[in-house]
C-alpha cells in the first residue's frame, strides 16, 4: 500500500512536470515568435507609407526611379499577401520607372477595419483614389491572383489609364457558360468555402491558423511545388503581416466578396498589351484560366511556367518573362 502511494506521487509529479514543460514551450514558442514578428514588420515600416483614402488607412511602398524615368508600374498582391510579395520583380523594374506597392486592405500594413466595405467596386475606387491622391494618370498594372482580378476589372474600367497588363495566376471567373472544360475544371478544383461553417467557430480556427507560424507554412506547401525554393524571408514577411489581422475581418472581407454584385465588365474593353502568366502546376488558379483570358483579351499572350505553382512571382524566370515585356517596343 505504502509502495502504490510513492508509485502515485511520483507519477503526479510527473505529470506536473510533463504539463509545466509543455507551457513553458508554448510559452517560449509565442515570446519568440512575438519577438520575430516585430523585428521583421519594423523592417518592413522602413520603406512604407500610409495614405488616409475612403475612410481606411491604406500601407504602400513608392519607389521613385533613379534616372527619373516618367514610367509608372502599379502592383497588386494577392489575397492574404502583401507589397513584399513583389520585391524580386521591383528590383528590377525600379530600372525602368516608378513602382507604386499596394497592400490591398485590410492585408499587409493596411487598416483591418470590420465596418469597411471589402466588395470589388469600393477596393477599385480605393485604389484609383490613391492613385489619383498619388498624381499617377498612366501606369502599367501588374496584379497577382485576387490582384489580377482588380487588375482586369481596372483596366476594363479605366482602359485609356493602363499602357500595359500583367495578369499572374489572375483568379478570375468567367460569367459565361459556354466552356464547359473550363467549368469542369473549376468545380473540381481546390476551394476555400465558409459557408458550412458558424462565424464563431470558422474565428476561432482562423486565428490559431493565422498566429501559429507552421499553419502558414502548410499552407505555402500547397501553393509552392517546392518549399524549400520559397525564401525564408518571404515566409517571415507573410507571417509577420497576418499575424495581427483578425479572423473577424478576414471573415467580413470573404463575405463581401461572395454576396457581392456581378460588376458586369467587359474583358473586351481591355485595351492595353497583355501578358498572361500562369504557373503550369498551379491548383489554386489553373492554367485554363490564362487560356481563356488569352482568347478573351485583344492583343494578349499566355506564358505558362513549367513546374510553377500559384506564386511564380518568386520564380527568376518569371522576372526575366516579365522585364523582356517592359522592354519590347521601347
């Protein structure tokens, strides 16, 4: 009897230790992480300015060109990424014009408001309006995934504005219905649906997601074919970004995109020089798209890069596709 009592003290003090060691990791893990976080956003607040425009603080990095070049380069990120998603292609286009980084609210340093319209039509309006705040009256508008659908809906809109378009695994979907390989492709692909789930719930599991460091790197391993060729600086930057962003808004932000109104565009009013990058791997926005764009688009030309996935921005290969287009008909 005396044995099983010493047998059961020792095991509790076990099982404290156990559970002691396990919050001090936690504990350990989150200071370190909260210390990383602030190191690299303090990095990132060196090159960014902040404009008060519709109602929201908008973040974006504007480099000037150095030979003082008139050529303007608009970019916009996609969903959940930020202005640094573009640093590896502005490296080398700052050669060549002004490059004007836009971290599309409520992403990147940009205001996470819940009470903002988050709707296609009020972010485009945002845009220009900062554009316009910024005197850009022409500029060549480059736009990845959700960027590349404000991109087509802009150049659409303001076509005399764009002197040239670069649509990267531009997440757009088509009205019609008369492509039926295309819509097959589309229902069986990989989605992000919120509708099965209650807001609570989907909150609480959106911020484990967006505070814990290797939730982002799965993530990156469905986006990117290989993890290891992302930069750890690129994975640190995302982190660091989304972070603080609350699942609430992240949330507001889905919906006003899914209960918004078809704006009724037309990809036919697209006048400006197209070029239209896919990544051949990609599952997040297949390459059928860029073949539908291309037919679609006057004067556009689809570039699939073999073996890329959803950010092909990161590719060196990407920046040379893109950088000899700037430089044809100079």
């Amino acid at each position: 009897m005396f044995g099983m009592r010493v047998l059961n003290s020792k095991t509790r003090r076990e099982d404290v230790m156990f559970i002691k060691s396990i919050l001090f990791g936690i504990l350990a893990y989150f200071l370190t992480t909260f210390v990383g976080v602030m190191k690299v956003e303090s990095q990132l607040r060196v090159n960014t300015q902040f404009a008060e425009v519709n109602q929201i603080t908008v973040a974006y990095r504007y480099y000037k060109s150095a030979d003082n070049y008139q050529k303007n380069f608009v970019f916009l990120h996609g969903f959940a990424g930020s202005s640094a998603d573009w640093d590896l292609l502005v490296k080398e286009l700052r050669k060549f014009g002004n490059c004007l980084l836009i971290d599309i609210p409520p992403f990147g340093m940009s205001e996470k408001r819940i009470d903002f319209d988050y709707s296609d039509a009020n972010l485009i309006k945002t845009i220009l309006l900062l554009l316009d705040m910024l005197e850009i009256k022409k500029f060549s508008l480059i736009g990845h995934s959700m960027g590349g659908n404000l991109a087509i809906q802009i150049a659409s809109t303001v076509p005399d504005r764009i002197e040239k378009l670069v649509l990267v695994s531009a997440a757009y979907i088509p009205l019609e219905r008369d492509d039926s390989r295309l819509v097959e492709v589309l229902k069986n692909g990989n989605r992000f649906w919120i509708g099965n789930l209650e807001d609570e719930n989907l909150s609480t599991i959106l911020n484990l997601g967006l505070k814990t460091y290797p939730m982002i790197r799965t993530i990156y391993s469905n986006l990117v074919p290989n993890l290891d060729r992302v930069r750890q600086v690129h994975l640190d930057r995302l982190f660091a970004q989304n972070v603080f962003l609350p699942a609430e808004v992240l949330i507001k932000f889905s919906k006003d995109k899914i209960e918004q109104p078809p704006l009724g565009f037309d990809l036919g009013k697209i006048s400006a020089e197209t070029l239209i990058i896919y990544g051949s791997n990609d599952n997040i926005t297949p390459p059928v798209l860029g073949e539908y764009l291309s037919r679609k688009i006057k004067n556009s030309r689809l570039e699939l890069i073999d073996g890329e996935g959803h950010l092909p921005m990161l590719d060196k290969k990407f920046v040379e596709i893109v950088v000899q287009f700037f430089k044809e008909q100079e």
